[in-house]
C-alpha cells in the first residue's frame, strides 16, 4: 500500500511542542479520530497506549511508529508529527524521537499491517531520508517527501 493512500496532509503536524509519549498518542488520537466516525480518540489512545505497553515503537535514530490494529476500525489510517524537541519514547539507542509516523488497522488486516510497518521502517532507515524530513521547513514538503518515498532499486 502507498503512503499517499493512507496519510492527508491534515493529519500531519510540524514542529510540534510534546513533552511526553502520553501527550504524543493524545495528538495521534485527535488526529486520525477526525477521518473515522466509528471510533472516539479516546478509543485510538486506548488502543495505541495499549500498544506501547507492550514494548516500545521506537525504531531508533529518532523515529518512532506507534501503531495498533483497532476492533472498530474500518480503513488503514496514518498520521505524521515532527516534534519541535525529540522526547524519551524508550528507544534501545536511547536516542530522544522527534520523527513519528502513527499507524491505525483494521483488527483483521494483520498482513497490510505488517506489510505497512516494513515499508515504514525501510522508509525511515535511511539516513538520507531522516535528514532529508528533519531539515525540510514546510510541513507540504514533508508531506510530499512521505507521500513520494520509494524503496532504493537495489532493495526491490
């Protein structure tokens, strides 16, 4: 699946002030709980708390992918924050995350779910690529570098 099906340009937020993982999932929750009517952001925070509980969705280097598959949930969602400050998110590099792509899934779409996760963690291995989303201004031109990403020929 393509980044530009799953994340808007209205659930993407640019130097954004969080102080806390727990603050961070509150913005993630706002966010993706605009596009679904069957689902409260209380009910996304749950299910990302929830999540995280389990073990951290820091990648390292600064990235993080909270994710969680939702019993309510009826479409793939994503969301976007780059944190003004990078913020403990109990990463095993112990390196502060200021990059942090949210994933919501159906319940049932365990396979999309992976297949999603991968590409995002291909995605943001690169280092290129992470300096590359820090050093662009506009959250537009985040957008377009997220929404435009493809993996390197020699990995296909």
């Amino acid at each position: 699946m393509q980044i530009s099906n799953i994340l808007t340009k209205e659930r993407m937020l640019c130097h954004v002030q969080a102080t806390s993982k727990k603050r961070v999932l509150e913005y993630f929750s706002k966010l993706l709980a605009t596009e679904t009517s069957s689902l409260t952001s209380h009910d996304i925070f749950e299910s990302l708390l929830g999540r995280e509980r389990l073990g951290s969705t820091a990648l390292g280097k600064g990235v993080a992918i909270p994710h969680a598959r939702v019993a309510k949930c009826d479409v793939t969602l994503a969301a976007f924050l780059q944190l003004e400050k990078g913020i403990d998110f109990d990463a095993l590099d112990k390196q502060p995350v200021d990059l942090l792509f949210a994933l919501m899934v159906p319940e049932n779409s365990t396979e999309e779910h992976l297949n999603i996760l991968a590409q995002l963690a291909n995605m943001f291995s690169e280092n290129e690529f992470r300096e590359k989303l820090r050093n662009t201004q506009g959250c537009l031109e985040k957008f377009n570098l997220l929404t435009r990403w493809q993996p390197p020929s020699d990995s296909l």
